[in-house]
C-alpha cells in the first residue's frame, strides 16, 4: 500500500459565525492525500494557541486509484482574532520519535471568524475594500527629520538537504526519491518565478535572496545526471541561472545566491579554517552552477551566529552576516526580557553591553512572545575583540524573528504585511526614530522548500498580491541587501556587540545552542558524544594538513571532516541512524590516516598544538535564573567551564585564563579522560573542566593548551557575568 507524498484537497469552512465572547462552534474537515498517511494531524491555532486533533479523532478510508480520504471534527473553542489557521500535516512514519524533517509533509489553510450577523455584511465590507485599495490615491508617508519615513526589507529563502550517510555521499533510496522529487518546483523555477513578478511589477530595487547547500547541489546535479525522480531535475538549474543574470536599478543581482557554508555547518561551533574552506568550496560551487558571483553576504545555516566567526569570515570575504534579531534586542541594556514565553532565559549581563532603547513594541495579530525595537532593525558593524585585544568587525544584517516565522506560514496573505509591518510603521513615526541616512531594512527568512514558505502559492499566487500592494504603499520597499547597503551604508565607527544564537525553530535558538547539547546533563549525551569525536577527528586531519599536506588519502579525509560538521546530525537526537553519523565518517577517515599519523607522532614531527571545543558554562547563567519544571529558579553561584581538548601527540597541560578587574588568572583544566562514547569511536578527545570563581563580575576568559611537543593552541576570548 502506498504511502502518501503530498495532499491533493481539503474541505472545510471557509468562515464560521462567532459568538460576542468570541466562541466559535465545533466544524468538520476534510482532507484527501495520494496515499496512505501513517500518522495524520490538524493543527488549529488561535490566539497563540494550539489544539490538536490525531488518533482516532481522524478517521481515513481508501478510494479509487489508491486515494485516501480523511474526516475529524475540530471542537468548538474561542478566539480572539478574527480568523482560525489550520496547519494539515501527515509523518510518513507510523513511528514519528524516528521520524527525521523529510519525514513530514504539510499544508496549510484558514476560517474567517465573523460575529453573528456579520456574514454577507463582511462579504460586501469585503468587496468594497477591495475596489477602494484598486481605485484610491497611495499611502502617504510621514515625514519625520525632514525625510519621508520608508520601511524597507527583503526575502531570503533557504535550500538543503544533508547527505544522508557521510560515509557515502551518493547514498540514495525510494525515500530520497520522494522527499527530492516532492520539491521539483523548490529546486527549479519557484525563486526565479517570484523574481519574475518584482520585474515586471516595476519594482526597482526588489530582488530576492537564497542560500543553497553544497550538499543539496551535489544530490541535484548527481539525480539530473542518473535521472532520478522520474527526471524532474534534468536541467534543473536552467531558469536559475537565466534569473541570475537580472540586475536592480543599481546593478545589483535580483536573484542573490547567499555566502554560504557547503555543508551546512554550525559555524559558531567549528574551527577558524573549516568555517573559511566551507564558505570558499560553497563559492566556487555557486559559479560553477548558476554562472555567477556568491553574495558577499552570508546566511549562517540555522541562522547561528557567535562574534567569534567573524575572524573567519573576514578571511573567507565575507563582509555582512545575517543574524536572528531577538539577539541583538537582548544585547542591550534594559531589554524588557519577557519570562518563559520568551523561550529562552534571561541574557546573560556580559552580552547586555549596547545602550537602552525607548521605542519596544508588542507586535499584534501575529506570534510574538517577546518585544521588538524598531529602531534596532538595521544593519550595523558587530565586533569582536581577540585575546590580543584586536578588533574584528562585519556589517551584520537582522532577520526580524516574528515577521519572518508568520511569512513562513505562506508570504502574503498569511503574514498580513500591511498591518504587521504598518505597526512597526507607526511606532518609527511616533517615537521620532526615523534616520533617513540608516532607516530600517531587515529579512524575512525561511526555508524554501518546506511547509507555508516553500509552497506553489507563496512564489505566485502571493508573491503577486504582495507586489500589488507594494505599487500602492509607498511607505515600504522591498530591496536586496546589496542595493540596500550600497544607497544607506552603515557606519564602521559605530560597533555593536550581538548575542550569541540562532532561528527561533532550533529550541527558540538559545545563546548556548542549546538544540546542539541535547541530554548534556545525562551521564551519556548523543550530542556531547558526537562533538567529542569531531573535536579528535578534527585535530586528526588538521594535524596532517599541517604536516604532511601531500598525503594521497588527504582530500577524503577533508571531506569526510567536512560533511560530518554538517548541524543536522545533531539536530534529530536519539534516532541511531544520526546519532552514528559523526562516529561513522571519523572512523572511515581514522583508518585512512592512521598510519601516517603514528608515523608522523613518533618521529615527533608535530607541529600543531592541540585542538579545543568552544567551551560551554553551566548554569548557563550562574546567580542568575535557570530552568525548572515550566518556570525559573534561581542558578547557583558555582559555575562550572566545560570544553572538549583532543591533540594526536597527547597533551601536557590545559589551562583556563580567566580576565577580570583583578588582572589575569589562570586555572588548570581537570582531564576527565576521554568521553565515554557508545557509538564505537575509534578516537575521541578528553572531556575537560574547571570551577569559575564566585561573584567575579564580568569577565573574559579563554583555554590554552599545550601538547607533548611544546605547541600551544589559545582558543577564542569569550564573555560571562558571575554574579
């Protein structure tokens, strides 16, 4: 029996009568698939909430042709908006804790709530705003400093797909074939069709954004070349590369392909050269596919940032980053941190470092569980400071957290554009903030080829209304970075800092990366298991690049590094089939190393010093709060620093150099020996830690370490408040 690849239907409502309190009655769905869904759900969200309806609340039944067809009543409830969202989706797993992303299909619809008596009245309400937005004059903006107040912002969508075994990048099954082949449209025209309609809509400056991954244009041009998915992706990258081609008003590309890390990395938590190798591979590979220039512009995958990349990404050309915006909001001082809705813990004082703001805002009619500052969504140079005292500066761009996640839902229509970003509109004009030399520009981001924002009517159907609008509302403007940055640059006197983390999606993209520690206070974590065995393989190969760089097995092992820094193999913790993959690639690339390395070792021809993991504190911020059973408690004091240090020739000392106001310190590192792995690593790296002193203030601190043949490697200088 078949199971299902997509949804070809749904039946429901289109408006239901609410009562004045806001109550709605129970209704019926319907939805009909093109196979069997082993586990099918509807979501309904009102109000920012969520109910759910599975089990056997919905009851399936086979038709002709091998057609399912699926029936649920959704219970009555209140709300109070003006509309219910229903998200149909469908595991083609029966066993969703084994499923992985590819694993789930979705679609989405919603019902017009209406207060009794309202039916054909809003139907003609309706229709008259309709003709009256059709036939009016424009928007007229406000002026403020002298300068019509503009809001301006811009679209990144977001394409990959993991090798799904890294010791064989051309592993490839029915699966793959369907979760590839369901995205046809994705990998092919949808960006160059939404393009298409900011030219001939007139839209000087519009232009659009997007990042794809080495590995998914690796997997594409292998399924164009052996046929796979019935052939859909011969000549894939054809409208692509001709959309590469159209320029704005200034030059600029319309159809920017985004800096990006090949294998779709966690930057913040790899070494200074995988991070400059990815981004250069990733380079080369955009040329040679699409005929043109990557954006000097990067999206990090999972929009994860830490200061600490910036060295590396200054060396690799980038020269703008793109970053989640909530982390810059908590990065200044008074931010009105909004408790356990936020999702996050309160900042850590070390990163509250950029001055007060007066101009917060509680978005309305969309999900935002904390407040935004519009005068904070704008580029700006972000720093960091070495251990040398040397400052390390990009242009870093926001993506306004909440706007993005509702225009994932579908783009326009979804996300009510004029009145979300009106509100936003309205607090610039009322709190005076408008710089007409810096007015705002953020991203909307999202993955292009899944659930709301990777759907047919998001690059058409809605790119078109929202064009529509844009030709009537002079108060906003759709632009590319570039074109942005090249008419408002930001100025380089003006250094920020921004707190570490990534999209709201990886666990609301904690500043620990949290998504990426999974079960780190069990006896055994998945997570901790896999970084300790990369951090060995790391230094493994890094090791005889710098030594023996020659070596004919090298480049596979490059490789082999390479993919298993790929995040998704974190990301799915518990399910063997990931937690093996690291495990899996360091071995394969151990046995081919192996011998030279003890060759190279007992010669003592070393001449690298060791390789350390970006540390981690626990509690994440000590005398502050941490986590409890759904609410905060407060931390304890005591802190401990955590890192990973793996060197081939052993190691001699690892110490911890704390900077504070009473001068340099420094702490031995206790050897806990190697993880204790359960994944049958060949080789693993030395678990280390070290006591913080209580109530120290704000400090820096960072690991050195030396091995036994005198080389000595200083990590990256970081920041915490001891309270």
């Amino acid at each position: 029996m078949p199971l299902f690849t997509r949804f070809l239907g749904i039946e429901c409502p289109s408006r239901l009568e609410m009562a004045a309190d806001g109550a709605y009655p129970a209704f019926r769905v319907g939805f009909s698939a093109d196979g069997e869904i082993p586990f099918p759900q509807i979501i309904v969200r009102a109000s920012g909430r969520e109910t759910l309806v599975n089990g056997d609340a919905i009851v399936g039944s086979e038709e002709a042709g091998g057609r399912w067809h699926y029936q649920a009543t959704v219970p009555a409830g209140r709300a109070a908006g003006e509309r219910l969202e229903l998200q149909l989706e469908g595991c083609r797993r029966a066993e969703i804790q084994q499923a992985g992303g590819g694993d789930w299909i979705k679609t989405f619809t919603e019902v017009r709530l209406e207060r009794a008596g309202g039916g054909a009245a809003a139907e003609d309400a309706d229709r008259a705003a309709s003709e009256h937005r059709s036939t009016s004059a424009q928007v007229q903006p406000a002026m403020s400093n002298g300068a019509e107040v503009k809001l301006y912002f811009g679209i990144h969508k977001h394409m990959h797909q993991p090798y799904y075994d890294t010791t064989n990048p051309d592993d490839w099954d029915g699966e793959k074939d369907e979760i590839f082949g369901s995205r046809g449209g994705n990998y092919t025209d949808f960006v160059p069709a939404a393009v298409r309609q900011y030219i001939d809509g007139g839209l000087a400056h519009a232009g659009l954004s997007t990042s794809w991954s080495g590995t998914l244009i690796e997997q594409l041009e292998r399924s164009a070349e052996l046929g796979r998915c019935g052939g859909r992706f011969s000549g894939w990258n054809g409208a692509l590369r001709e959309m590469a081609a159209a320029k704005t008003r200034l030059g600029n590309p319309r159809l920017a392909f985004s800096a990006f890390g090949f294998y779709h990395p966690l930057m913040p938590l790899i070494p200074h050269r995988d991070i400059v190798r990815n981004l250069q591979r990733h380079r080369q590979l955009i040329e040679r596919v699409f005929g043109a220039e990557a954006s000097r512009v990067l999206f990090p995958p999972e929009t994860a940032f830490h200061v600490r990349m910036i060295p590396a990404l200054v060396e690799a050309g980038v020269e703008a980053v793109i970053y989640d915006s909530i982390h810059r909001f908590r990065a200044c001082q008074d931010y009105p941190y909004a408790g356990i809705e936020e999702g996050m813990l309160p900042p850590n004082p070390a990163d509250q470092v950029n001055p007060p703001v007066d101009d917060w805002l509680q978005l309305h009619n969309i999900w935002a569980a904390s407040k935004i500052s519009p005068s904070l969504l704008r580029p700006e140079y972000v720093g960091y400071e070495d251990a040398d005292g040397e400052l390390h500066k990009l242009i870093a761009i926001p993506a306004e957290r909440y706007i993005g996640n509702e225009d994932a839902r579908g783009g326009f229509g979804a996300l009510q554009y004029p009145d979300v970003l009106g509100q936003l509109y309205q607090r610039i004009v009322d709190t005076g903030s408008f710089d007409p030399e810096h007015p705002p520009f953020f991203l909307l981001h999202s993955d292009g080829d899944n659930h709301g924002g990777g759907a047919d009517s998001y690059y058409h159907h809605n790119t078109g209304q929202l064009v529509e609008w844009l030709q009537r509302d002079p108060r906003f403007e759709l632009t590319t970075a570039e074109d942005y940055l090249q008419r408002f640059p930001p100025d380089p006197n003006q250094v920020v800092h921004i707190e570490p983390g990534s999209w709201a999606g990886a666990d609301n993209g904690d500043p620990q990366f949290m998504k990426w520690f999974s079960r780190y206070d069990q006896p055994y974590s998945p997570d901790l298991n896999s970084w300790a065995v990369l951090t060995a393989f790391q230094d493994l190969v890094h090791t005889l690049e710098d030594s023996v760089p020659e070596h004919p097995a090298l480049a596979e092992a490059v490789r082999l590094l390479l993919t298993a820094e790929t995040s998704c193999y974190w990301y799915w913790t518990g399910q063997s089939a990931w937690d093996q993959q690291v495990t899996n690639a360091a071995n394969l690339g151990y046995s081919r190393l192996k011998a030279k390395l003890d060759a190279l070792v007992a010669a003592g021809r070393d001449r690298r010093g060791p390789t350390i993991f970006p540390p981690w504190i626990m509690p994440e911020n000590p005398g502050g709060k941490c986590w409890g059973q759904g609410c905060l408690l407060d931390a304890p004091r005591e802190a401990v620093v955590h890192s990973f240090v793996a060197d081939c020739s052993g190691l001699k000392r690892v110490e911890l150099v704390l900077r504070g106001e009473a001068g340099e310190q420094r702490l031995p590192m206790h050897d806990h020996g190697p993880y204790p792995s359960q994944t049958g690593a060949a080789l693993i790296a030395h678990d280390f830690t070290a006591q913080l002193p209580v109530g120290a203030g704000d400090i820096r601190y960072y690991i050195e370490a030396e091995d036994q043949c005198g080389n000595v490697t200083r990590g990256s200088l970081e920041r915490i408040h001891l309270a």
